[in-house]
C-alpha cells in the first residue's frame, strides 16, 4: 500500500491494521470491523483484534491531516492527542487506554488504537434513558472528581498543548466570524458583552474544553471514559465546568449539569478533589461564552461548503439551522440575576 494513500474501504483497513499490529503482537486477524457514526472530525472504527485465540476490543481513529479551520482554535495531532490521554490516564483519569500510535507507513493516516469500552455515549440515552437511572445521581459528583484531575495534570509534560486565555478564546470567535462574513445583531452583541466581562484572574491549568454529555462513555456504574481530547489547551479551568452545564449537552435531561446532575454536587465533587474552590460567576461566564461559541460553530458548520462550491452535507446545513438556540440560550443566561 502506498504511503501516501490512506485506507478507507473497510476491507483495506482491515489489512492495513492486522499489518501494523501483527507487527509487534504476532500475526493476529481484525474481525468485525464497524464504522461508527458520529464525531465530527476523526473516522472511528470498531472492531476485534484476534490472535492466538484472544479476542480484544479495541477502536481505530483516523483523524485528518488536513488542518482545522484557519483561524481556529488549535486542534492535536493524532500523537498528541495519544500522548495526553496517556498523561491523562496516569493521572487518574478514565481517559481511553492507548494501545498503539500508527506510522505513517501503515497506510491509515495520522490515527491510533485503543481499547474499547462498553457504554452508552448518545447524549439522550444518557440523559433521560430508564436504563442508566440509577447512574445518574451520581454521575455530577464523578465529573466534578474527573474534572479536578485533568486540571492537575502536569502541563510541563504536554509541550503541545497551546495556550488560550479567555482573551485569546475571543479573538478566536472573532476571526472565525470574519471569515464567514457572518453578521448579526445578537452574535455582535454577544461578543461585545464577552470581551467586557473577561475575568481578569484566572488559574492556567490543563483544559479538556469539550468535557460535556455526548462525549462520556456511561454506564450503570456512571462514567467510564472521557472522549474527544483534540482540542485541549492551558487556560481557565473554570471553562470546563461551564461547559458541562449548557442546556445544549442536556439532551433533555432535568439537570444543569449534563442533563443529569446538580450544580452543588459538581461544584462540590470538584473542590473535594482539587483542594481548590469554584468561582460560580466565573462558571457562569464560560457556560454563556460557551454558548457563544457553539453559535460560531454553528455558523462555520452551517455554511462549510465542499471543494466544488456546493453545501458540504444536508446535516451541517442542518447544524447551521441551531444557531439560535444557543444565542437563546447565552441572552436568558446575562439576564439572570446574579443574587
């Protein structure tokens, strides 16, 4: 297989993978290869790795070598995404188990291998199925925990990762906004109101950044993995848990947090594990900001078009359709009182 062409077909990725793991595990056979959906960004398979009579459960992701968006918010390479959740499980959290950085030479693109854990990961399952009840109640307290550790995490062994103050996090929506030549009355607001309510302190610390329902892997035990790492960076802790609690990644669900839980039991989780206290009003900003900036992304999805001129897809139009709600959503959060 060249090198420069990567596998695609299933068929061509199994071979492509039973080559590049049998090469240090022994010759082995890749069965039940299954494309996933979702994802916005990678190629997700699942599938077995069997060899010497083991069956292991394992998951490929192939991300692009493209890069993001011009004027984005840097994205990891698949290695650095590898390396953080290897860090991030060293410091005790559930983040996926790598098994294997692939070469270039294995004809998969920039991608990886890791375990596969069983779960629920549809936010609305999560949020409101029978199923997963009796998880629930627990599951604000285990993100609060989780949270407080991948904040923690040691930044002086993830040299990769960028830093992005909420200043810096502003300029970013700004030049994406430009870009689009996008312009709206509210979306103008929302920035304005953005760069006037800055916090001007803030604790620089490891960030997750898209640490929400949807992307958890939840069980009846609660959460077993925390997904989707590639746009970590050094900033303001306090970023996560707003995120965590915007009414978009509630799914429908009764709680604030993620559709499943309390504010006082994250909040309180979190200063459990971190030593450390949460700034409410400073949450509260980062959950309407967050709001702003699922807006903007709302934006760049709705009107992304593919190489010849034409819409990328019928569902990124459809994407595009939301902007709404999280502006509904950012305006009914400033307008609450404070008290």
């Amino acid at each position: 297989m060249a090198v420069d062409r990567v596998a695609s077909a299933p068929a061509e990725v199994a071979n492509a993978l039973a080559a590049a793991l049998g090469r240090d595990d022994g010759p082995g056979e890749v069965q039940a290869l299954q494309r996933l959906t979702g994802g916005a960004t990678k190629r997700t398979w699942a599938f077995d790795w069997v060899r010497a009579g083991r069956r292991t459960p394992l998951i490929l992701q192939q991300t692009p070598s493209a890069p993001g968006a011009r004027h984005g918010a840097p994205k990891l390479t698949a290695a650095e995404d590898a390396a953080l959740m290897i860090v991030a499980r060293a410091g005790g959290v559930p983040a996926p188990v790598v098994r294997r950085v692939l070469a270039e030479t294995d004809g998969l693109g920039p991608a990886y291998v890791t375990e596969r854990i069983e779960g629920e990961t549809l936010g609305r399952r999560v949020a409101t199925h029978a199923d997963l009840a009796a998880a629930r109640p627990q599951m604000a307290g285990q993100c609060g925990e989780i949270l407080a550790r991948i904040h923690r995490l040691p930044a002086a062994e993830l040299p990769f990762l960028a830093t992005l103050s909420p200043a810096d996090e502003l300029a970013t929506c700004v030049r994406l906004l430009e870009d689009h030549a996008q312009r709206q009355p509210a979306l103008a607001y929302a920035l304005r109101w953005v760069g006037e309510h800055l916090p001007t302190r803030w604790d620089r610390g490891v960030v997750h950044a898209d640490f929400r329902t949807g992307n958890l892997i939840v069980g009846p035990d609660g959460v077993r993995c925390v997904l989707d790492w590639e746009i970590a960076r050094l900033g303001d802790p306090m970023q996560d848990l707003g995120v965590l609690c915007m009414r978009t990644w509630r799914f429908g669900g009764a709680g604030p947090v993620g559709g499943f839980g309390s504010r006082e039991a994250l909040y309180a989780a979190y200063e459990r594990t971190s030593g450390r206290s949460v700034d409410p009003a400073r949450v509260r900003f980062w959950e309407a900001f967050s709001n702003l900036k699922w807006a903007v992304a709302c934006v760049r999805r709705g009107l992304a078009r593919r190489a010849d001129g034409a819409p990328a897809s019928v569902e990124l139009c459809a994407v595009g359709r939301r902007l709404e709600e999280p502006l509904w959503d950012f305006f009914a959060l400033i307008e609450e009182p404070t008290s």
